[in-house]
C-alpha cells in the first residue's frame, strides 16, 4: 500500500474523534474493535486495529502456538509428513505399544 493522505478529523472536547472510512479500511476495524497506537521516537504515531478474541480460543493466539502452526505450515510445504493408513502403524511410528 502507497502512502497516501486520507482525510482529516477534528478532536472533540473529550479525547474522541471518527476516524476517516479509509482509516477504518486500512485498519480492518468496525465498531466495537479496539485500536492500539505506538508512539514513536520520531514522534509519529502507528495505529493497529486489533479484534476481539474469545477467551476460549486465546490459547490458538499465543506466540508459541501461532509458531508451531507456522513450522507445521513449512513441513506440509517441504513435504516433511507422514502419511498412515491405519491406526497401528501411527503409534507404532510414534512408539506406543498398543497392549
């Protein structure tokens, strides 16, 4: 995406203001999303739009999970699987003992 001048917002009396449709495009937000900003050094501002997640799919967001789904992602990739046509060949694969 090109950097591009997008509008303007007027802030209200209590710290609020309606960010432009574009913002709101770029940012992949609706109403009830929340917005991170990032102050930098530089003095410039990042915004982030950020969703929801409900609590009892957390766990799929960590940063370990979301890096395992990726090196799972690299193996399927690279062709790193194998393929089992039955039950007992996976856990002898595996090394369980069935007994």
């Amino acid at each position: 995406m090109e950097d591009a001048a997008v509008g303007r917002s007027t802030l209200r009396a209590k710290g609020q203001l309606t960010l432009p449709a574009k913002v709101r495009e770029a940012l992949k937000v609706h109403g009830g999303d929340e917005i991170e900003f990032k102050v930098l050094a530089s003095g410039a501002v990042v915004m982030r739009g950020l969703k929801m997640i409900p609590a009892d799919q957390a766990w799929f967001w960590t940063e370990s999970w979301q890096r395992g789904e990726r090196e799972a992602s690299a193996d399927l990739e690279a062709g790193r699987v194998e393929t089992f046509t039955d039950s007992e060949s996976f856990l002898d694969f595996i090394g369980v003992d069935e007994k």
